[in-house]
C-alpha cells in the first residue's frame, strides 16, 4: 500500500514550487471523468477522454493548471471504473463506436503512474476498447516518462493486439519547449533530452509510437519570434530523432508532434503575466508559421486548438475575428495539406 499522505504532499510541494494558486476539484462527481470530446485528424474519428483522478504528482510545470481539475485526493479503482462504464455507455460514444480510430486516454497527468491511475482500471480500459471500438488502430496513454515500464507496455500492448483490428501503442510526453534552459529552467518541466532520448531508445525495440506536446510560447519574458524559433527547433530535433539520431542509440520510431498554442490558465504564474502586461499567448497565425516548417518532414502535426475551458478571461489564444483560422486549422489537422497553413500563416 502506497503512504497515500506523501503523495498528497507531493502534489502539495509541486503546486508550491510552480507558485499555483488554484483550488483542486473535490466537487467533482468521481463516476464521471473530467471531459471527452470528438477529434478529426488524418487517422480518422479520435476520442478523447480525460478521466477524473489523483492530480498530478509533479504539478509544478510553469503554466499548467491541468490538476486544477483533478482531486488531491485518491480516487479508488472502483470509481475509475465506473467512469470507463460511463464513456462507453454514452450514447454518442455508441452512436460512434464503429468508426472510432484513435483513443487518447489522459487524466491530466500521468495515466501510467500507478499511484494516480489505478491498473486494474487501465486494464479495464484496453479490454473494453477492445470490446467495443473493433476498428481501434491507435490507443494512446498520457503520461510524464518517469512512469514508463516498458515490461508493462509490452502486456498492454499484446492485449490491445487480441482486438478486432491490430492496434498500436502509442505514448504521448510532454516535452513542451526545445530550448533546455526554458523547458526545465524556466518552465520546470523536469525532463532532460538525455532523460527523454534514453526513454525513446527503450520504447524502439516494441515499435511504440510516439506523440510529443510541444507548448507555443510557453512562458513569460519569451517574444512572439522566439515562441516560433522554439517550435521550429523542436521539429527539426523530433525529425531527427524518427530518423535515428540520438546519443543513446539508433531509433526509427513513429513520431506525432501536438503543438499546443499557450494560453493564460488559471492559478498560475501566466494568469500573472497576463493581467500584468508580461505575457500575451500566440496568435494562431504564428501558430500556423511554426508548424509550416513541418512540412515534408517525417512527422505527423496536430495542432492543440482547445484551452478545455481553462484560460482565464481574455486569455486564450483564440481571439474574436479566429473563427475562419479555426476552421482552417481544424482543416489542417484532418488532412495535413499545408497549403491551408501557408494561408493562415500570411
Ligand atoms: S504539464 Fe503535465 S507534468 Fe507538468 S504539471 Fe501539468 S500535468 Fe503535471
């Protein structure tokens, strides 16, 4: 049995380092998860869903108030379940079932650490994927590194193998910004490249994909030049790393990158930022000119366009007058024709 007041004291130590302000959610109904919505990309219907647990044991990353909607809390195996239970009798979630290609599965933290996210739920999860999406290709699982156990993955996997359509594994990591000085410096992220390589290299060998969040922009002090740069060095790294060059090894691997546009979120030192004249988020124009020096490399792009209702007041990326770019870039991630992006981008 895990000391269950040490780990709530670890989420209180992260919060106080990252200098959070926000309350958690302890009203939360815990039968139901945080959220789900419906995504459009290239690999077709993608659900995504992000269940109501433990909030996140590192909670100090800069600008993030994802925990904010988690409980600091346990939430038992038994409650999890119930959620699973809820997404999959919900009737739009029926009504789609059969054309659903991709699940992400998140908590707004680390699905893998099992302090937070029970196995027996994660278990749960893959079998009635298995028993109710029949033309699953992608089950993609959230989580901080420090939490892979690749033994773990290779079982997940075999049994996500026993389902109607073959199905990969895919793990999606924050890496955030390329720029180390502000990934771990600034942002305190906690995540070396020597760290993240060694984690690519062990996952190789299964042949799990790999799905990378990059952040726009991410922290005070950053211009809107710089914010751009970052995401144009972060791609030209993550294609050299699907084509094998890294310091620990030699991997091929399948690499998605997430490019989230910042935006100001609550109870965090970006709130402050914001409200003080520091920091403004990206406009989705620069978001569209940073993920254009994607184009015609070894990497598919999807671009974050949701604050999932955590941006204070004014403070989201998206501002009156986006809708046509929204549109647009919903586009793009459907198709990846970066014609689209280059016009947005103008
Ligand atoms: S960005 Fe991820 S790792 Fe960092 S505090 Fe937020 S949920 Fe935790």
């Amino acid at each position: 049995m895990r000391d269950q007041a040490s780990i709530v004291r670890q989420i209180s130590l992260g919060c106080l380092s990252g200098n959070k302000t926000f309350e958690f959610d302890e009203q939360h109904d815990r039968t139901k998860p945080i959220r789900m919505w419906f995504q459009e990309s290239t690999e077709g219907l993608v659900l995504f869903v992000v269940f109501y647990t433990q909030a996140c044991r590192w909670s100090r990353c800069l600008g993030c108030c994802l925990p904010s909607a988690c409980s600091q809390f346990p939430v038992m195996y038994r409650d999890i379940l119930k959620q699973i239970d809820f997404v999959f009798n919900d009737p739009e979630v029926r009504g789609r079932q059969q054309n659903i290609r991709k699940l992400i599965v998140s908590n707004n933290g680390s699905v893998l650490d099992q302090a937070t996210f029970s196995s027996t739920a994660l278990i749960y999860l893959v079998l009635q994927s298995n028993l109710h999406f029949p033309n699953l290709s992608v089950f993609s699982i959230e989580t901080r590194v420090e939490y892979v156990e690749v033994e773990e993955l290779e079982f997940l996997a075999r049994v996500l193998g026993e389902g109607d359509t073959p199905t990969e594994l895919e793990l999606a990591v924050g890496f955030e910004a390329f720029d180390d000085h502000i990934r771990n410096g600034v942002m305190k992220k906690g995540l070396s490249t020597q760290v993240f390589e060694r984690f690519v290299a062990s996952t190789v060998k299964y042949r799990f994909r790999l799905k990378c969040y990059l952040m726009q922009k991410p922290v005070p002090g950053m211009t809107d030049e710089e914010g751009v740069k970052d995401v144009h060095d972060a791609i030209d790294y993550f294609s050299r790393l699907s084509g094998g060059e890294t310091t620990a090894g030699k991997p091929h691997v399948h690499i998605g990158i997430h490019v989230n546009p910042t935006y100001a979120a609550k109870g965090t030192l970006l709130e402050k930022a914001f409200l003080d004249g520091t920091y403004t988020p990206p406009t989705l124009r620069d978001v569209a000119r940073a993920t254009l020096h994607a184009k015609d490399r070894p990497l598919s792009v999807f671009i974050g366009l949701s604050d999932e209702d955590l941006a204070i007041p004014g403070g989201s990326f998206i501002r009156p007058g986006d809708e046509k770019k929204l549109k647009d870039l919903e586009m793009f991630n459907k198709t990846q024709d970066y014609d689209i992006l280059r016009v947005v981008a103008e």
